[in-house]
C-alpha cells in the first residue's frame, strides 16, 4: 500500500526545490507555485523567538537543556533573520510541495516545533490554474516580528543571495543528517544541540544538532 501523502506549503528559503529535498532527505513527489490566504508575512529576530525550556515530549519529566532561542543564536548567531508567517488578514506566494506523510517529522524537527517556535497548521492556497487546495503550513503563533514584508513582493533569501543560498543547505542537509541518527539511536529532544562549523564548513561536533530555516 503506498504511504498517505500531504500537501505542505513553504516560503521563503522552504519554497526552494534544494531547501525542500535537503530537509526531507530526498525530492518532493511533486511542486506548484501557489498563494496562500488568510496569512500575513513578518521577519523575526532572535528576541522574537521563544526561549522557554519545554517538555521533552513523551517524557514530561524531562526537561530540554535548550531553548528554540538559544538553539538559533548558537547556529547563526545573534544577527540572525527569518521569514515567519501569522494568521491574519494577507496573502503570501510561495510553493505546493506533494510530500510523503513521514516526511513531516524531519521538516517539524527542522523548524523547531517541539521547541515551541514554528506550528504545522492547515490554511487554504490557490494555484496558478486558480484552482483551490487545502494544505499545511509552517506558521508562529502568539509570537512577535521585527517588520511586517509584502508577502507577494519579497526576496526569498533576504537579500543574501547565491551565498546565504549556500549556507543555508548546509545547515538544512547537517541538520537531517542528525535528525536520522537520534531517530535511529532513539534519542530525545535532550540530545538537540546547535550546529555549528569549523572553517572548513564541515559540521563540528556529531550530537550537535540544529538551525532554522523557512
């Protein structure tokens, strides 16, 4: 029997072909351009970001070292920007990616929503035949921006280009790597730790596990 699949919809980076197969480890079965209503576009900073330590789920004894904060300025460091997307009244371009239903857990792991920071909400998108499509999306909730953007106007890498392009895969692609291996040692979000890299831009250190990206 073939697996449930889902429909997602990203911005930003996430609406990239190259963000999308490095975060879920392999190509989409499929990719639309698509508008997505009933939500508006902001930029965060990392004072925008939550940074309350929350249960590790299934074991609510247990308590994360970490915060979604603390996790974001150790990988990218305090100057650190991200596009986020909140309920309310606007419209945001962006891309319809076809996904396998598993692959939720690595993009969930990826945008920190055990942590707190992004939630998996549904939200209504109209393609370009002008066909409408109910789908998932990354969204915050209750959280602040820096500055609200034009969500049908908007540079998807923030005016970083070829280069941030290029960071952010690598910080996508070492972020699934770690991703698979506590999903196979069975390990908790205990073991969640930033990356980081060494000059040479390999990622240091084999626990170390996060950044951010949408």
């Amino acid at each position: 029997m073939a697996e449930e699949t889902v429909e997602f919809f990203c911005y930003g980076p996430g609406a990239d072909l190259d963000v999308v197969t490095a975060e879920i480890g392999h190509p989409p079965i499929s990719g639309r351009p698509a508008v997505l209503h009933g939500f508006k576009l902001g930029i965060q900073g990392v004072e925008n970001i939550p940074d309350k330590k929350v249960p590790v789920p299934g074991h609510p004894e247990k308590i994360s070292p970490v915060t979604a904060r603390s996790i974001i300025i150790d990988s990218w460091g305090k100057d650190f920007e991200m596009y986020v997307v909140r309920e309310g009244e606007g419209e945001v371009r962006g891309t319809v990616w076809t996904i396998k239903k598993s692959d939720l857990a690595p993009i969930e792991d990826w945008e920190l929503v055990d942590f707190g920071w992004y939630s998996i909400v549904r939200g209504v998108v109209t393609l370009e035949n002008g066909e409408k499509r109910d789908v998932w999306t990354i969204a915050v909730k209750d959280q602040g921006v820096r500055r609200e953007v034009d969500g049908m106007n908007y540079d998807d890498w923030l005016g970083g280009g070829k280069k941030f392009k290029e960071i952010f895969l690598t910080h996508v692609a070492e972020n699934f790597k770690r991703f698979t291996e506590r999903q196979q040692n069975g390990q908790t979000l205990e073991a969640v730790t930033p990356i980081t890299f060494s000059k040479s831009g390999e990622g240091a250190g084999k626990d170390k596990s996060k950044s951010k990206g949408d």
